[in-house]
C-alpha cells in the first residue's frame, strides 16, 4: 500500500531585507513513498536549512515508512546523511555555495534545478525502485519556506580518518570555535571581524585555544585573528571531526552554527533573520533535535566581546562536564536568548 506523506506547515521569515515567500517544494517536491526506497532531494538550499529541516526530515521519512534513503545534495555534503544507503553528489555553477531562490533565479540556477530534477527522476526509473515509490511532482515556484513534520535527530560524527588527522593536528588544551563569514550574499550576517579578534584574545586568556574556520568569498581575505586559523582550509566533513574535539562553537546565525548542533556541541550565536524573545524556543522545537546546549545572546547580527564572554564560559563548563559524566556525543541543556 503506497503512502502519502505531505509536509505542509507554514511559516513566515524575513530574509535578505524584504519579506517574502519562498516554498520548501523547490528543494523536496512532495513525496510517495513505500516501505523500502526514498529518493530524497535535490537539495540547491542553503546549509542551514539542509541541516536544520532536511536531514532530518528525510531521516524521520526513512524511520517513519522502513526506507532506504538515496540522496541527492551537493559535493562535499556528505557527511550530513550517515543514515543514507546512497549519496549522489553535484556541484553549482560559478563556484555559488547555493541557489539564490529567494530572489529571482538567474537562468543558470534555472537549468541546474532542472537538470537535478532529471537526475532524480532518473534514479526513481531504475528497476530496482519500481513500485517501491513516486514522485509526485509540484507546479510553480513559489516563495513560500517550509518547516518539516515527523523530522528525527541526526546527531553527526566525523569519518575515521579525518577524527584520527585533526585529534593529532589540533593541540589537546580545551578548544573554542570561532565560525568567520564573509559572504556577497547576506552581507549583514558577515562577520565582524573586531569582535572576533576581541573574542580571541579573551579566549587565550582563559588558557584556551581559539581556532576560527568558515568559507570566505572571493573579494574578502582571510582575517588576521591570533589562534589557529583554519578559514578556507576545511571541508565540512572536516568541521564535524574539529567540532567533535571542540568544547564550544561561536559565531553568528549561519549554517555552521548550526552544525555545532547537529554535532552535539554547545554553542553561542546571535542574529536572527526573526526577531522576538520566542527565538530560542523556536529554534529548539525545529532545528536543535539533538537538545544540544545553545544561548541564543541577541536579536542583532553585531555583538560585543562582552556579551559573548559569560555564555562562553557556561558553555565550557557544560562541555567538560559532559565529558566528565562520560557522554561523549552530546552536551544537553536549555537556551535563552
């Protein structure tokens, strides 16, 4: 007996200055599915999304019906479906980290969409899936963001390998990440660089060890902060083996923020693309399955050092204090903003 599984919950966001609408089914049209194979994707969004609604809808699809899963996301992705049989990876044109659908998609976006469309139908055409599922396909694109139902917790861990090269590359004192962004889209969600130069500083008075990563675009150089400095060296398979060996992340409201939750790791951010004191909660119900301990410390994209210090703090002694009680994998606790 086939299924139909609808993920129809609507919310509004602001993003990028306008309010506008923007729809899930660009990146998920809606699924048939049948005890055995789910073909899930493709997925053109932005990391944050992929991480905070997809992976774990597509996870809560595959528990929810006995599937398989077989998925499509972009090159270097890969490490955020562990639970996947399958993982078909592609790249976007012109280097872009996604597909800009809030705005009018330029033509390349267009074809490419369209292209990984073909490719996914093709995947469903294989004998092997016959029967198993359909696709049931969704006209228009619409502005319309969607928030998933029946999503299950991944909680990520890095490759063997990478786990082994970074705990022998990273020294053994205790670890804060600083996430750096500096992008051409979303320029006021960039980094500022002060404040982490500052947060740094702090950092290394406290006899730990600050290292900042991120991916920068083209036109930004590398910051000059004290620590080690990693931006533009990781991949994101990377991040989970360093987030791992870490005992904090900080850093604004982006996709490797919330990475920190998929791994387990307590974290401090700010900024929000919605404003009210309901942002943690929020944020918790929806994107932190994991529990994973986060302070939520402004609405605002620019914070002072000082704001940052206390939670920093907190988020140390939470880490530790998971360590000590031997649960290695996850720091749980409340957020606030």
């Amino acid at each position: 007996m086939i299924k139909r599984f609808f993920a129809q919950l609507w919310v509004n966001m602001k993003f990028h200055g306008p309010r506008v609408w923007r729809s899930m089914t660009l990146h998920a049209p809606e699924k048939w599915v049948a005890d055995g194979v789910v073909v899930a994707g493709p997925f053109v969004g932005e990391l944050g999304f992929e991480i905070g609604e997809w992976v774990p809808h597509i996870k809560g699809l595959a528990d929810r019906f006995k599937c398989r899963a077989h998925v499509f996301t972009k090159k270097g992705r890969e490490v955020l479906y562990p639970f996947a049989e399958t993982i078909h990876t592609f790249d976007f044109p012109g280097g872009r980290a996604y597909c800009n659908w809030l705005i009018d998609p330029c033509e390349e976006e267009v074809q490419l969409y369209d292209a990984l469309e073909n490719r996914v139908r093709a995947c469903a055409a294989r004998c092997e899936f016959r029967n198993k599922y359909r696709i049931l396909e969704t006209s228009g694109r619409s502005r319309v963001f969607k928030t998933f139902r029946n999503k299950a917790p991944v909680l990520l861990e890095p490759p063997a390998n990478l786990a082994a090269k970074w705990k022998k590359a990273l020294p053994s004192t205790t670890k804060v990440i600083l996430t750096f962004r500096a992008s051409t889209r979303g320029r006021q969600r960039n980094s500022n660089i002060d404040t982490l130069r500052r947060a740094a500083e702090f950092i290394i008075k406290k006899g730990w060890t600050p290292v900042t990563v991120g991916k920068i675009d083209d036109e930004y150089s590398v910051p000059d902060i004290v620590g080690l400095n990693l931006v533009n060296q990781t991949s994101l398979a990377d991040l989970v083996a360093i987030y791992n060996l870490s005992s904090a992340v900080v850093g604004s409201s982006t996709g490797i923020i919330h990475l920190a939750a998929a791994c387990g790791v307590p974290h401090i951010t700010w900024g929000a693309t919605r404003s009210g004191d309901k942002i943690a909660a929020r944020y918790n119900k929806d994107w932190n399955l994991n529990n994973t301990w986060v302070r939520f410390i402004s609405n605002d994209w620019d914070v002072s050092v000082e704001e940052i210090a206390s939670p920093l703090v907190e988020a140390v002694k939470v880490s530790e204090a998971t360590l000590q009680g031997g649960n290695l994998s996850k720091a749980n606790g409340t957020s606030t903003i």
